[in-house]
C-alpha cells in the first residue's frame, strides 16, 4: 500500500496529449499576440500566451507514449505544398467564449495538408476531427473565457504567414495553463 492509501503495484504509463499544427514564426506570433491582448482588454478573457500560438490541424487526445512513432510514421507520409495563409479576421464562438483569428480565404493549400493528415491518420487508427466532405476551417484562439457575450469585433490588420511545415505537439497541463513540446516537424515541399 502506497502512503496515499493506493493500491502499490505497476503504474499505468503516462499517456501523451498530442496534436498536430501549424506553428506561427515569432513576427506571426507577435502581430497574433498583439491582437490578442487588445482583444482581452477590450472584451475581457485571457489572451493566450504568445508561446502557445498555433493552428490546429488534427487534435488527436491522449495516446499511450509508445505510439508517438505510429503517429509520425502516418504524418511522415502527407504530401503537401507550401502554401502563405493571411489572416485577416477575427470570430467568436459564443458557446465556448472563444476569440480568434481566422482567413477570409485560406488557400487550398492548407486543406489539401489538413485533409491529407486526416486520411493518413484514419487510416492507421486515430480520429482526426475533420470531416469528410467538410471544408477546413483555419483559425488560431486569440483569447478564451472572453466576458462580452456579444463583442462587436475589430478589424484584425492583416497577419501574412508562410506556412512551411507542420507539428506533431504533445501539450502538458498544469495549473499554469499548457506547456508545448514539439515531438517532430514534417516540411512541406515548395510549390
């Protein structure tokens, strides 16, 4: 019996929580996180950390850590182009009190990659969240937890990001909030 009471025994190995994203370089990060903190002040919420910026393209969970290797074996083989993605507006999903930044137009380029993934990783197994027949919607959370439940949004000046790889993250949580390590980077090939 271990001090806390607990059984003792085998522990259960830790799991990993994982997805894969695009990840802004620092002058997007910048302008992203510049908006957020105007956003926050003016609607209240918690901008998000400029280190924690990103654009999801599958949300995978928690996994055990010995199929991280699965996981990249599926991504290593997604052939997408590199492509530029502008933001250039800014949303809010009332149910979740979320603020972000999305594109008017995203370039086909960004599907292509995210509906690629998508099948590799149903393929071997693994829910990507994206929907067949369903278009991508690109967006990075600017603020969460967001008081205004009607925030008439500001014009978001223009964020021009070249996009050339993806990210398998694992994300730990603590009382802090989320910390980020990248497991791998896959690059995506010049158009």
């Amino acid at each position: 019996m271990r001090p806390d009471g607990r059984p003792s025994g085998p522990r259960r190995p830790e799991p990993a929580r994982v997805f894969f994203a695009l990840w802004p370089d620092d002058r997007v990060r910048k302008a992203l996180h510049q908006a957020a903190v105007d956003c926050a002040r003016r609607f209240g919420g918690r901008a998000m950390q400029p280190e924690t910026l990103h654009l999801t393209l599958a949300f995978i969970g928690d996994v055990p850590l010995e199929d991280l290797p699965r996981l990249q074996e599926a991504a290593a083989g997604v052939d997408g182009s590199a492509f530029r993605l502008g933001f250039d507006r800014l949303g809010f999903w009332g149910h979740n009190h979320i603020l972000w930044a999305g594109s008017r137009q995203a370039d086909p380029a960004l599907s292509a990659v995210a509906h690629g993934l998508a099948g590799r990783l149903e393929a071997a197994g693994y829910p990507s969240g994206i929907k067949t027949g369903r278009p991508f919607a690109p967006h990075v959370t600017l603020v969460r937890n967001v008081v205004n439940k009607h925030p008439e949004l500001p014009e978001l000046p223009s964020v021009d990001w070249a996009c050339q790889e993806f990210v398998l993250v694992r994300s730990r949580l603590s009382g802090q909030g989320a910390a980020y390590e990248t497991v791998a980077r896959w690059p995506l090939r010049s158009p």
